[in-house]
C-alpha cells in the first residue's frame, strides 16, 4: 500500500482502538529490537538468483508484523517470498517488480503464544536482471517506501518499529563474454544508427560484451528521393531508442514504411444494406482526401440479385458526371470531371448515389475494393488539369446487401371518425401487408396514444397479400385528442422493422355540448347550439355536433343534454410535491427525485414534467391522457456527475394545458440537496481528522446497527467495508 494510505489506516486502527477499547497507558522498558537484511552484502552475476533473509532480534512479545523492503527494478527482479519461523500464523505477500517493492505480513493467529526474542520474519529469492548496484531497503531514511512495523499485545496490537535496521547491498555484474549483435533494417537498407553513441548503418553485425547497450534509428530517412518513416522494432515496439539486454545472440530489425501524405478512405455507406423488396439508395463517400480535379470508380454487384436503376451526381466536385450501368456484368461505372476554372475539391464528400432494385433472394456484396473483385476499382486525380497525378485510397470500404424474406407492414390505420363525444364507440380499421416472399403468422395492436386496447392475430397470410383488420374503440374513459397507431409483431429474421409500427389517424373525444372544441361548454356553444335547435337531417343548417343523443334531430333531448353540461370547464394541471429521496448525496452518486401531479381538472390532460435542480434540468417526463382527478407520482433520476460542490434547490414545472385558466400550481420549489465530494462526512469541504473519526466509529457497521452513518457509506451498498474505507483513504486530506 501507498505511504498515505499506510498512515491512514494506523490512524484508522487507532482511532478503532479508542472506539472500541478503554486505553491504559503504561510506562515500557526502552525497546532494543533490530531488524536486518542477512547476508548484508550480495556480488553475482547477471542472471543468477540468490535468497535473503529478513530477520528480527531482541523484540518484545510480537502478535503480528508487517514490512515493504524496496529496491531497484532494473536491476533486480523479486520471485518468491516465504513466510520464516518467527511467527508462522496468517502470512501474506505481494510482489510488485513494477514499482520495484516486496510487501509481506504475518498475524498470529487465534490461541497461539506471541512470538519473542530472535528468528527469521521471511526468506526472499531475488534475480539479478541487469548489472549494477541497489539497496535492499527496510529503512525509510533510505527509501520511503520501506517500513517496518511490529504490534504486541493485548490485540488488536500496539505498534512499535525497530531501533536498528540493518540493511543489504546487491550488486550485479556481466560475465566477461561476448554476443554477436545484428542489427536490419526493412524494406530499405543503408540506415544510419547509432549503438552507444558509435554511428553505423544497416545491415550491421558485431561482437558486443554481454549487457545493457542502446541502439537508435532515425524517425525518418530519405533513400532515393523517397521518405520513410520509422514504424516498429521486431518484437512489436514503437520507440525509435532501443535498451537491449545482450546475453545471448541477437538480430533486431527495424521497419519503415513509405511516408503517406494523405490517408484518403473511400466506402459504400451503409456499409450494411438489408431489403425484402423494392429499391434501396447506397452512397460512395471520400473523406480525407488530396486537392482532387476528377475520379472515377467501378463498382461490382451480383447481377441475379439486384439491377442498378439509377446514379445520381453527389456533392464532392459537381462537374462533368458521367454514368455507366451493365446489370448484365453487374458493374456500374461513374466519373466525375472539374469544369474549367472551377475550385479542386479536397477532404471530404459525397462521390455519387447508386439506387438498386432487389430481384432475387440472397445477398450481394458492393465492391470497389479491387482486392475484393479485380474488376472494381476507384481513381482520384490531383492537379493540375495538364498533367493530373493518379492516387488511390488508402482505404477501401465495400458494402454488402442483404435479402432477407420476412416482412409485414402496417399500410394504413383509419378511424372511422376524426371527432366524436366521449362515450362513443368508433370503429378503426387497420390495414396490414405481409411484403415479404414466405407465409407470416402475426398479431396485430391497435393503441390509442401509447395504451394498446386491442390485438388481434392474423395467421397464414399470403406473400404480396393483405388483410383489414376492424377494431372497435370504447371512448367512455377517453376525453381529449388521441393518437391511433398500430404495430404488427415483428418475424422472427425480419430486419426492416421501420414499417412494422404506423402512427395514422387523430381523434378528437368531447364532452357532450362542447361544439366547439375549446374544452368548455359556453356561449359560443351555446349560439352554435341554437343555431340548429329544431333541424333534421338534410338541413342545411343541421350541425352533427348539436346532435347530442345522435338520433338525426336536434330537439329537446339534446337541448336538456346541453344545459346539463353548459358553464363545465375543465382544464387545470398542479405540481404537488417535490422530494428529492436524500439531503445530501456524494458527487457522482445518483438522487433519485419524487414529483407528485395532478389532473385537478375535468378534462383528459397530456402535459410534460420537468425538474430541476437549481436552474439545471434533471429530467423531462411526459405523461398522456392523464384522467380528471388523477394523482400520479414521477421518479427521475439526477445524475450528479460533473455537478459543482454545493446546495441544489430541487423543483418541479409543468407548461400550462390549453386553456387552463389558473397556473398558479403548476411550478413547485420544494426540498433542498447538498452535494459533497467523496469522503467528506461533515460537509466542511474538507476531508481531514473529524471524517476520520465519524467513519472509523461506523467502519464495519450496516444498516440497522446503532452506529451505521450512511455518510461513511459512499458506495450506497448498506454496509462501511473495506470498499469504502479505499474510497475514504483515496480522498483524505481533500478540500474544496
């Protein structure tokens, strides 16, 4: 572990101690204890391993000790780490040659007699990986990193460090004997390079002693008028300065590539074409491209499967455009020319469209890649006009289509009305069409808005052939405008499901008298009303929506209908409550916010839900046809990632509803959020000694226990464990 998070967790364990235990404080004989490193002085060559022992003597009574002994990585590598005689309980270890440190601890364990006096704490095997010299340090006056901690009774331990550390000296040497080294360079030769600041060229071999020597290529070299860029070593590496370990013979190669001074794409977009029947559109697109006078592309497909109807000009050069179609080879062939005087295009753009028809039922690829078909290819030409210098892509991108023989469509949705009075039952009638070329069995859902109120399943239909499907829609529970769509189940392998779903049809459900639609029965109602008291059917002045009992006349039963509902208005929409789940919540960590609505009003209501947080918006929700009366609960989620430390006002809008009158309820501010970075208990800014105390005094603890603090609980989980004791040490000593 890291030194500050040593160092917070004996702050962490004393203040456990102090917790859990009543201290007492004893005076103690003055402590003789030294801990060494054994044989203190190490020579070998490179290669070779050899074993230390760290050991400890003159110690009191040990229940448990701990150590991190550092040393250089380039020279030494740590293999093997075995618990010793002195204490011989719960021995752990961990080895990091990357950082260069062995750690190791061993814990008496339970009922056994504390160790005492003198023996071996751990045996360590180590590699000599390069020549040189290094500390095995347990000392942090020489490295620190090194420690060494000792605990005596009474548990869970009282630490005490040596007085004396005595510490090992390791050296490694090369044998005197000599490797042959060679050095290539590929596809070119002749490369200047350097070893140990000695200038040679490729190919070069030689006899080097045995150890470390560094090689360096250039980045880049000019062979017959040509650059090349250096690209990689043989075994994968990228950097052009080369350490190699000589012991043994060796042969290193470098490889350059011819520089590129554009790194032109050209692809069929999409790359990924699936269709049943019909036409589909591909598009050849350029990016990343020289100044460019002209082009031309071929491009191959399987003439049994599709024919090429069309190719229409795109927006890379618009100039001369000419076009080539043979659905017999299965080629179409286009070329686009820079009028004279006009500006050379460059990066990127469109090269041209291609419409295809499919024909047959299996699949195509769309070549222009000559390595996928000799026949396809694509030409660029950079200025000027009189001597225009030929390029290709660096990158090629064909296409492939895709048949696939499953496809159902809904083709129309029709109500049988666009406007009736709530109670009415209206017929809708769906049309589907199984598109594809195999039988479909499917069903079929009528929805009203986003609420399904009927299905129905059609079995059997034939290829190319299509079914009218008759649903029936009780309004008695509907008031407002709705939405009718219908949605066939999709086949199993059926890719084109854009179809499968269709939106056709709006209907608008009244209260009975409210003619003209304004969602209240008033005197314009009222005129409208008089207007065709008394007339039949046929009656040029006959108005359906006075026809209230639907019975053709308009006569005293509609009149005693209308004065029942004339003054009804029923428009108004309210924000409740606003109750973020949490007072303060840890950045990054979600707050879930409750907002309570409600449709006060007589009248079906769709509207939008926002809530914010201070002048930041959480979340949009929209609710459909929400009934007269209605109470609903939203839950969002605010993600307060990114958020700046502090207090958040948390509220609730919705826009008004058409003519809602009073708006006065439709906002609510209600309830505050605190945000604090991770570890900061107290929510001073700061994570330092008082979160320390409150966290080691919940460490351990879960929900329902006396001393659980969900503060020191900053992962959420229900539990202070060591996953939020990392946390706490990650960010101890943090502020605003």
């Amino acid at each position: 572990m890291s030194k500050k998070k040593s160092l917070l967790w004996l702050l962490f364990l004393t203040l456990l101690i102090i917790s859990t235990t009543a201290n007492q404080f004893v005076a103690s004989a003055p402590i003789t204890t030294t801990v060494s490193i054994q044989p203190s002085s190490i020579k070998k060559t490179v290669g070779s391993t050899f074993t230390v022992n760290v050991t400890v003597s003159n110690s009191l009574e040990t229940i448990a000790w701990e150590f991190t002994m550092a040393y250089n990585k380039t020279t030494l590598e740590a293999l093997n780490v075995a618990e010793g005689k002195f204490l011989q309980g719960f021995f752990v270890q961990k080895i990091n040659n990357t950082a260069g440190t062995v750690q190791a601890s061993d814990m008496l364990l339970s009922g056994s007699v504390p160790a005492g006096s003198s023996g071996v704490l751990a045996t360590i095997t180590f590699k000599i990986k390069n020549s040189g010299t290094t500390v095995l340090a347990i000392n942090p006056v020489t490295d620190s990193r090194a420690y060494v901690w000792l605990f005596k009774p009474p548990l869970p331990g009282q630490l005490y460090t040596p007085n004396t550390y005595n510490e090992s000296t390791v050296t490694g040497e090369y044998a005197s004997v000599n490797h042959k080294l060679t050095v290539n360079s590929a596809p070119i030769t002749g490369v200047s390079f350097t070893l140990d600041g000695v200038t040679y060229k490729t190919p070069w071999s030689g006899s080097l002693r045995e150890g470390l020597h560094t090689v360096i290529v250039p980045i880049s070299v000019t062979v017959s008028g040509k650059v090349y860029d250096f690209k990689r070593w043989e075994d994968g590496s990228t950097n052009p300065t080369r350490l190699i370990s000589l012991i043994t013979d060796l042969t290193i190669s470098a490889t350059y590539e011819l520089h590129v001074t554009h790194s032109t794409s050209v692809v069929v977009n999409p790359s990924q074409a699936k269709q049943t029947h019909g036409n589909f559109t591909i598009s050849v697109n350029i990016a990343d491209s020289l100044e460019t006078i002209a082009w031309e592309f071929k491009m191959t497909y399987e003439p049994t499967v599709l024919e090429a109807l069309s190719v229409a000009e795109g927006n890379f050069i618009q100039g001369f455009f000419s076009v080539h179609i043979d659905n017999v080879a299965g080629i179409v062939q286009v070329s686009d020319l820079l009028l004279s005087g006009s500006i050379p295009a460059g990066s990127s753009g469109v090269l041209a469209t291609v419409t295809f028809n499919v024909l047959g039922t299996s699949g195509s690829v769309l070549a222009i890649n000559p390595v996928t078909d000799s026949r396809a290819y694509v030409w660029l030409f950079q200025p000027p006009a009189n001597a225009s210098l030929l390029y290709t892509p660096n990158k090629y991108g064909d296409g492939t289509f895709i048949f696939c023989p499953y496809d159902v469509d809904v083709t129309n949705v029709t109500p049988y009305s666009p406007l009736t009075y709530q109670g009415v039952l209206i017929n809708v009638y769906v049309d589907v069409m199984n598109m594809g070329t195999v039988t479909a069995t499917f069903n079929v859902t009528l929805r009203v808005n986003s609420t399904a109120i009927g299905a129905k399943r059609v079995t059997d239909l034939a290829a190319k052939t299509s079914a009218t499907l008759s649903f029936v829609w009780d309004t008695t529970s509907s008031l407002g405008r709705f939405v009718l769509s219908a949605t066939v189940s999709a086949l199993t392998g059926e890719v084109n499901l854009d179809d499968n779903t269709l939106s056709d049809g709006i209907v608008e459900v009244r209260f009975r008298g409210d003619l003209d639609g304004d969602g209240r029965v008033g005197p314009i109602d009222l005129s409208m009303f008089t207007a065709s008291y008394g007339k039949l059917v046929g009656n040029s002045l006959y108005n359906p929506l006075a026809d209230l009992d639907g019975s053709g006349y308009i006569g005293p039963i509609d009149l005693s209908i209308f004065a029942a509902q004339y003054g009804r208005v029923v428009h108004n929409v309210a924000v409740l409550d606003v109750t973020p789940s949490v007072t303060f919540s840890y950045r990054g960590n979600p707050v879930t916010i409750y907002v309570d609505v409600k449709n006060t009003g007589e009248n079906y209501e769709t509207f939008e839900v926002t809530a914010y947080a201070n002048s930041t918006v959480i979340g949009k929700q929209t609710l459909l046809n929400v009934a007269p009366k209605a109470y609903v609960r939203l839950t969002f989620t605010w993600s307060t990632s990114g958020m700046v430390v502090g207090h958040y006002t948390i509220s609730a809008s919705i826009p008004p509803v058409a003519n809602e009158a009073y708006v006065g309820d439709n906002n609510l501010f209600d309830g505050v959020v605190e945000i604090r970075f991770l570890g900061d208990l107290d929510g001073d800014g700061f994570v330092g000694p008082i979160d320390l105390s409150v966290f080691a005094a919940s460490y351990g603890k879960r929900v329902g226990d006396l001393l659980y603090n969900p503060a020191a609980d900053m992962d959420a989980d229900g539990d202070v464990d060591p996953t939020d004791l990392n946390v706490f040490a990650a960010n101890y000593g943090k502020h605003v």
